[in-house]
C-alpha cells in the first residue's frame, strides 16, 4: 500500500519506474539506435543513388541527421552525460529531420 501512496503521491508518480528502466538499459539502447541508423542511412543513399530524386535526397538527408544526432548522444553518453545533447540540441536536429521529411512527403 506505502508503495502504491508514493507512486500516485505526485501527477507523475506512476512514470518513475518506466524512467528508471530506461536509464538502466540507456547503454544498450544508444548502441542499438547507431547501429540502426547507419543502417537505415545507407539504405536511404543507395535508394538516393538509384533513383536521384529530389524527395528521395530530403529523406536521405533527414536520416543522415538522426545518424548524427545518434552519432553526438553515443559520445554525449560516454563523455559527457547530458552536457552537450540536451534536449534544446535534440529539439533542433528533431526539428530538421521533421521538417525534411514533411517537405520530401509533400513535395511533387
């Protein structure tokens, strides 16, 4: 009961455990996301290559900034917990990849 009371003591009580888990496999998770960008980067450049279309050069551009933005929390992560890519520089590189992507689905 004292561990129910202390979980919905606050609006946010009940994400404590979810956030703690994700700090725990944090390692494993920054690793995965690099290796899974790379390879959806180098997907987006073969497609680039073979079909040379402008659409196509936005979304490779916007994978190639979620492979930078993983690149920078990889070694945020191991040199620099939190100092560099914090959420105001994650905000921007999501507002790129965002905003290329919403123009390469729009554009004819």
């Amino acid at each position: 009961m004292f561990f129910l009371q202390n979980v919905f003591a606050k609006p946010w009580g009940f994400l404590r455990f979810p956030v703690e888990v994700a700090q725990i496999i944090n390692p494993i998770v920054v690793w995965l996301v690099i290796i899974f960008s790379s390879i959806i980067l180098l997907i987006a450049f073969l497609s680039f290559r073979k079909k040379n279309s402008k659409r196509l050069l936005l979304v490779f551009i916007a994978f190639s900034f979620i492979f930078f933005q993983s690149f920078l929390n990889l070694i945020d992560f191991y040199f620099s917990p939190g100092v560099f890519m914090n959420p105001a520089v994650q905000g921007v590189f999501d507002l790129i990849i965002i905003s290329a992507l919403f123009i390469a689905l729009f554009k004819k």
